[in-house]
C-alpha cells in the first residue's frame, strides 16, 4: 500500500494560523433574545443563554480563539423558533429560556443514518480524553480519578460545557493576561462537536479555537535518567560515566525532591506543617550535604550535554526556615515576619515574586525546567474553582516564555482540563509495577490524544511496588523499556523503594536487550521528530487511535494494546512473560488494511487480518506500512542535542513510497516559520528501484549545507549494480563513504554515501536481478530466523555441554542454517542460492536435531517453536 507522508503541506492547509482573537466574526454570530449562537465550522456551534442576557467574548482557559473564516449557513427566525442550517447539520431552537432537551436539538447524519443531539444526553460511546493523574493505577483499575471525556466519539458527537471556566483578562502586566471567574448568574457556554467520524478534522478545528500544541524542544525526546533517591553530585557524575562506557546516549536528567532540605522527612512519621504537608515535603534550600556546590554540579551537566530539571511540591508556600524566605518576603512585601507565605500562584504580585526570587536564581545558575509534582488539592483557596494543576501549567509556562523568549519553553506537570495541551509536556503518575499496568498504558497513552493531550511521559518500569512485591521483575521492566521507545517522552523512574531497580547493568541477562531499547529510541528520533511538528500542525498527537483512520472498522476500537505511533508505525506491546519451554511471549494484533512489515523480525503481513504472534525477550515488536520510508538516527549517537551530520533513511519493503522530512533548530520559536522539509521518494520499475532524495526547500539557522545519506533497503536481495547521480559505486565488506554493503541479518543493501549538498537532489538506482525479482517474498521472516540463531547457538553449545559432550561441534546442518547469514555477508552474490534452499535446509535441520539424543526434548521443542513456520500461527 502506497503511504505518503505529506503533513507540511496538507494538513497546514486544512489548519489555518489561528489570531487567537477571542472575538468571533459577527457574521458567524446569530442572536435571538437571551440566547446566541456562533457557527465556528459547518460540524461545531456554540451556545450561549444567560439570565441577564449577556454574553462572553473574553477567552476562557479552553478555549482562546473565535475568529475563524465564517461558513456558509442559513437562518429561520420566526416568533418562536429559530433554525441554524450548515451543510452538515441542523439547529433548532424553541425560544423558550434556559437551554432544554425541550426548546434545543440539534441535528446531523452519520452512516445514512439521522442522528438528533439535545441538552443533558448521555454518550455511551464517547471516546474518552484523559486523566489529570494515574496515581494509584493498576492495570485498567485507575487510581484518585477516573477518565475525563474527550472530543470524540462513535455517537458522532461530543459536547464541552465551559459554562463554569474562568477567563483570560488581558492586562497591561508582562503577563498579558491573568485568570478572572466567569461574571455571576446563571448562565450557558456549550460547544457541541458534531463531526460524525471524522475524527481528524474534529481535533483540527479544536485546536484552531483552542491553541496549537507547541513543538518541544528536540532533546526532550531523548532519554531522560529519574529516579526518587537521594542522590549526591558525585553519585549522578558516576551514573553519567557508566552510561557513558556502555555507549547509552542521555539528554536529560532528572534530580527528584532530595535536593533540597527535607528536614522532618529524615525522620519516621514526620510532622505535618499548617497547609496539612510533611514538612519538608516542599523545598527551594539545597542540600549542602549532597550538593557541595550547586553551581559548580549544573555547570558539569552542561559539560556532559544534559538538561537538568529540579521537582518541586509547592504547596507549602514560602516557610520562614528557607534560604529564600527573605528576599521573597521582601519583594512581596509579606509584613508577617517569620510566618510562612501561603501558596497564591493565582495572585499575580505573589506569582511575581515567587519567579523572580525562588525560581529565577536557580534558573540563572542552570536549571532547564522544573517538574511540578503537584499532588495537594486540585483547586485554589482563593479563587473559588480555579483549577491548581491548570494554573501552574500556565503560569510556569507563560514564565518559561518570557526569560527566555527566543527558546522553546516547556513544563513537565499533570493535565489540568481542557487547554492544557498548549502546556507541554505531561507525566502521569504513581502506577504500580505490574504487567497490568503495562497493558493498559497503550490505550490510556493513545487516547489522550482525543483531546490534543499527546505529549505523556511515563514511569518506564512502574512507579511503585504491591507489598508482595519483592525485587524488580527484569523482563517486566524489559518489556516496559521496549514499550517507552513508542511513547512521546521516554523517562525511567521509581519511588523511593529500595527493591525498585532502574540501572540496566544491575540485569546482566537482559541488560543488552534494555540497551537496545534506549538506542532504538534514539535511532527513530527524526521520524518522532517529524511526528511533533505534523502535532504542531494538525492538532493530530504523535501516538493516534487506530479509529483515527479506520473509524468503521470495529478492530479500531476494540483493539486496546495497539495504535500508530505516528503515520507509518503500528507500535504496541509485550504484556505477558515468556513461556518458559519456548522462551517466546504471545501477542494479539489486528493488522489494518494494507501491509505491514515486521521489524522485529522481518515478516510481511497483510491487513484486515488478526494474527497471534511469538517473541522471544530479544525483539521488541513494531510494524511499519509496506512502501513507507522512515528517517532514521545513525546507532552511533550520544544525544538530540548535538548536530548528526548523518541521515539514515530505512526504505520498508513492500510498496513504492513518500517522505516530507521535516527539520529546524530544535531549540528555538522560530520552528514556526524557519524550518527545512526534503521531499524523498521511492518508486519500482521492473527490476530497478529508484530513490530519490529532492533538494531541501527551505532552511533555519544552523542547517548544513551537505550531509551523509545511509539508506537501507530490507528484505531486498544484493543488487546487480548500485548508482549515485548516475555514477556506479563498489561493493565493500568493510564499507567506507561512497560505497555499499549488504547488512545479512536484515537482508538489506546499505548505501553509504559521501557528504553531499543538501540543496542538490540525489538519485540512487538499485539494479535487482531478474530471478531474484520473483522471489523476494522469501526473504520476508527469514531476518528473525537468523537474529534468532545467535541466541539459540549459546544454548545449544551449554545444552550439549549439560549431557557431557562439550567437545562436539554443533551439527552441519544446525550451522547451514545459523551461519546463512554469514555466509550471505562474506559472498551476498550466493544470497539467492542460500535463500531459495533455505526452507529446506531448516527442515533437514529439525529432522537432525529431533533425533539427536545429547540435547533435552525441552530444547528441541524451543527450536521448533523459535525457528519453525509455526511460530506466527493465525
């Protein structure tokens, strides 16, 4: 199936710039006595009624702009009714007062069928948003609160009542603009989303009124190192050096609560302070004990590239027992001295001081951003109603934007309502470490995109244990590891547990496989890269339910553990153990229509179709459209922040293809207007493969003026002849620059090319021989035989040696099939030999094996299930 991956330039024409003019035009704007209606789009209306007969142009937290192009619709006004017509739906009111499923329908059509919406309606069938934390989760049982509804649903349509949310004011502060409650009486503010299944245009067209998800920073993508501990300076140098030696790449780091004084906390059963916290549970004092010198320890991260955020609980305010205590009070001009400053944030002359004097030195000293760990009450004590978590986003967002109004700014924090989305990014929480919670995290992570709330972090490994629980269980952490590569932010963390784990070397037989998961990560940055900016611009979040494409396919519901982690990749994951005889873990996935390749282990599947697969601990399942083209990190990569001056673009089999690769600064604001796309194409012709690679159109500060290209071609049989612009190039076993190689365990051509100018085009033509044109279907899967061997040879050599006969080799016809790939590097000119006879020499291989009588019938059978055509039963 042909995919093409064209977000820049279609999905920004179906989302105009939003003015952020609360206002609406008065011409989408229809009044009749207490009540008013603004036709936003043909499928979304808001309405109003208010007692007095007044209504709101101010922004609301939700929702920011009104000021969208008018549609075309049409107006009955008599006596005692009024009609509203768009092209996709029908409004009628009864003018008779407050709005009731009496006096106000609204109707539409879905599937053929008529579907009529009132005020106060249940919907069964909405879709659901997100959560503001899954603290206590465990499994699909959540924990403090339950799940918010979204925008969505398979009703057709979603209503958010915005009646009670308070305003944005604009004043003349640097703020811009402060929070205000709604004016009194009794009033109705509902907007109703009516987009039937159109799922996409109805997250568009919320994020025209209700603000853009700004674009983060590019190394936040990266992995970031957190765990509750009480950490030294010296004991995060010596992580950072053992992260180092095993050639983990890290962006940021991650300091929870010790650093800072915890005074009481020291101690069992601390007290309580007046705003009912443990006392020391907030803090700004650092700990001099484990931070000699906190200048000199932000000044080492920078050394080591690392972006270093402080958690914070700010729900005690400002105690007089604070280093700080006294250049806050002073600038607040607090008159109660040596009493404690509750916490106002939604005071503005509070706010002010509290970012000037606390926060602000710190920032100076080095601190990137700040994780606000709030977990006290949801609402302020001053403004009735007023959401806490939503305010600290926007307060320290607003904040992060003006010190420093050229970089990206950004909060790591809990959703707050509807709005938060323009307050990236999130963590969700204290869930327990169980396979569980694993498997319900896919679809919690997917469905917060249904309200634009994509950006999750998660606690890879679980945050905290079941009393039962008695160390980490390496496989579960394993698998949560290989999970967090397809989620938006990739943090590991724990509480203070001294049974939690979180370094992969305390793991050794499965520390290279969590190594693997880290790099992988890494590796598929620009194409996650690519999947924020296309956020940016269609309101369509990086992890999308499978509904989003497939809204009539019952699958696209039901199938919970799976979504699209961007256009082209279907991610899910393992979320059971191993069978202990086979070593292979089971996994359910419905494929949609199309096909998808296998890139764990190089089998093709078609759509439509739902299969039981088998994988070892080894492979971290992940599937990609047939024809699709991904941009890729080269392996050898230490961070997101340093300039790669090598682009690897991985050419998926199975169909001809299309990429925008999309590039900026990674840094700055400019991203909205300065940023560089490459158009690359792949196209099939007979036996000649064509990949072209346009000049770059358009540029940023800081792009390069020419780059190296590796592109990869799996599941394709060594090429007759390779070409750059028309110039042959050599086959090399040890390749250099302008040179290619064959890659036998993914069974894939691998062009390395010079450095060439980014504003010229590049084409690249694989010649494919005749024969092997007609058999690359037996290519697919074999890549997952050959990783597999390489495991199953250690046991076979220990299994032999458990019967005593640790001198026997293992047998020729074990090795034929082991050492395929092997061969294939050292002579890719026999490939279509070794892979025609493949099959066969497998099966000559089992029949050895099954009589050989010095390895157990456990291991035999591990073999037939590893290795043999079983092994992906339907």
């Amino acid at each position: 199936m042909k995919r093409f991956t064209t977000f820049l330039a279609a999905l920004t024409l179906m989302l105009p710039a939003a003015a952020a003019n609360p206002k609406a035009d008065p011409q989408a704007v229809v009044t009749t006595g207490n009540a008013r209606f603004t036709v936003l789009t043909p499928q979304l209306i808001r309405m109003e009624w208010s007692q007095d007969g007044r209504f709101e142009d101010r922004a609301t937290l939700t929702f920011i702009n009104r000021e969208l192009p008018v549609p075309e619709f049409r107006v009955r006004d008599s006596r005692s009714k009024l009609t509203i017509e768009t092209s996709a739906l029908t409004l009628t009111y009864l003018k008779q007062g407050r709005f009731t499923e009496q006096n106000l329908k609204v109707t539409f059509r879905l599937n053929g069928r008529d579907v009529t919406w009132t005020p106060g309606m249940e919907d069964p069938q909405n879709l659901m948003g997100t959560t503001r934390t899954l603290d206590g989760c465990d499994g699909d049982k959540l924990g403090r609160e339950p799940m918010e509804p979204g925008l969505l649903s398979r009703s057709g349509w979603a209503v958010v009542d915005d009646s009670s949310r308070h305003l944005f004011v604009a004043d003349n502060s640097p703020w811009g603009e402060w929070v205000a409650p709604r004016p009194a009486g009794d009033r109705q503010d509902l907007y109703l989303f009516a987009y039937g299944h159109n799922y996409k245009q109805a997250l568009a067209d919320f994020q025209q009124i209700a603000g853009r998800a700004p674009l983060p920073p590019k190394y936040t993508f990266g992995y970031w190192w957190s765990r509750y501990w009480q950490y030294s300076d010296n004991e995060f140098r010596d992580l950072i050096a053992k992260l180092r030696s095993m050639d983990i790449p890290i962006d940021v780091l991650i300091v929870d609560m010790d650093w800072h004084e915890t005074w009481s906390l020291r101690k069992k059963n601390p007290p309580k302070d007046e705003y009912g916290q443990r006392i020391g549970w907030t803090g700004y004092t650092w700990q001099k004990e484990l931070f000699p010198s906190p200048e000199n320890f932000l000044r080492w991260a920078k050394t080591e590239d690392l972006k270093v955020a402080l958690n914070l609980h700010p729900a005690s305010g400002i105690q007089p027992y604070e280093d700080v205590y006294e250049p806050f009070t002073r600038e607040y001009g607090w008159k109660e001295t040596g009493k404690s400053v509750p916490f106002q944030i939604d005071e503005r002359k509070w706010a002010d001081a509290y970012f000037n004097t606390v926060l602000g030195p710190m920032e100076k000293q080095g601190v990137d951003f700040w994780w606000l760990d709030w977990q006290q009450w949801r609402e302020s004590k001053f403004t009735p109603g007023l959401s806490n978590t939503f305010w600290l986003n926007h307060t320290f967002f607003r904040h992060a934007e003006m010190i420093s109004p050229d970089n990206r700014p950004f909060i790591y924090h809990r959703w707050g309502g509807l709005g938060s989305h323009r307050y990236p990014l999130a963590f969700s929480g204290d869930t327990y470490a169980t396979w569980a919670t694993l498997a319900f995290l896919p679809w919690f992570t997917s469905t917060s995109s249904n309200v634009n709330y994509g950006y999750w972090g998660h606690d890879i490994g679980g945050h905290m244990f079941h009393n039962d629980q008695k160390k980490t269980d390496p496989e579960l952490y394993t698998r949560w590891l290989q999970y967090g590569v397809f989620t938006p932010i990739f943090k590991t963390h724990s509480t203070k547990d001294p049974r939690i784990e979180r370094y992969i070397w305390a793991f050794p037989d499965q520390m290279f496989y969590m190594r693997d998961a880290i790099r992988l990560r890494y590796t598929l940055a620009p194409y996650i890269y690519n999947a924020a900016r296309e956020n940016y611009d269609s309101g369509i979040g990086i992890c999308r339910p499978l509904y989003y494409e497939y809204p009539e396919t019952d699958e696209a519901y039901t199938s919970k553990e799976e979504y699209l982690f961007g256009n082209d990749i279907l991610a899910t994951a393992i979320t059971q153990p191993v069978d202990s005889l086979s070593g292979l873990a089971e996994r359910k996935i419905w494929f949609p229509q199309g096909r998808w390749y296998d890139m764990a282990t190089g089998a093709m599947y078609e759509g439509g179709t739902v299969r039981r697969l088998h994988y070892t601990l080894a492979e971290n399942p992940w599937y990609v459209r047939a024809g699709a083209i991904l941009p890729m990190n080269p392996e050898q990569i230490s961070n997101l922040q340093q300039a790669c001056d090598t682009l690897v673009l991985t050419f998926v089999p199975g169909g001809d293809g299309e990429l925008r690769h999309y590039e900026d600064d990674g840094t700055s604001q400019r991203y909205t207007t300065e940023y560089a796309t490459t158009l690359i194409t792949k196209r099939q012709t007979g036996n000649v493969i064509r990949a072209e690679i346009a000049a770059r159109q358009g540029s940023y500060a800081g792009a390069p003026q020419s780059r190296s290209y590796e592109l990869r071609f799996p599941a394709t049989f060594p090429p007759r002849r390779i070409t750059i612009n028309g110039e042959e190039i050599p086959y090399a076993r040890f390749p250099k620059a302008g040179e290619w190689t064959y890659d036998a365990y993914t069974l894939a051509p691998v062009i390395h090319t010079r450095a060439m100018a980014c504003d010229r085009p590049i084409v690249v033509e694989l010649t494919l021989d005749d024969e092997a044109l007609t058999k690359q279907e037996l290519l697919y899967g074999k890549s997952g035989i050959f990783k597999r061997c390489v495991d199953l040879t250690v046991e076979f050599k220990l299994e032999q040696g458990r019967f005593g006969e640790t001198y026997l080799l293992l047998p020729r016809e074990y090795l034929r099939v082991s050492q395929c790939p092997n061969f294939i590097l050292e002579y890719p000119e026999t490939a279509l030999e070794r892979i025609t006879e493949f099959d066969e020499a497998l099966q000559r291989m089992f029949e050895t094996t099954d009589r050989m009588e010095i390895i157990g019938p456990s291991f035999k059978e591990k073999l037939h299930r590893q290795l043999g055509s079983n092994r992906d039963a339907e």
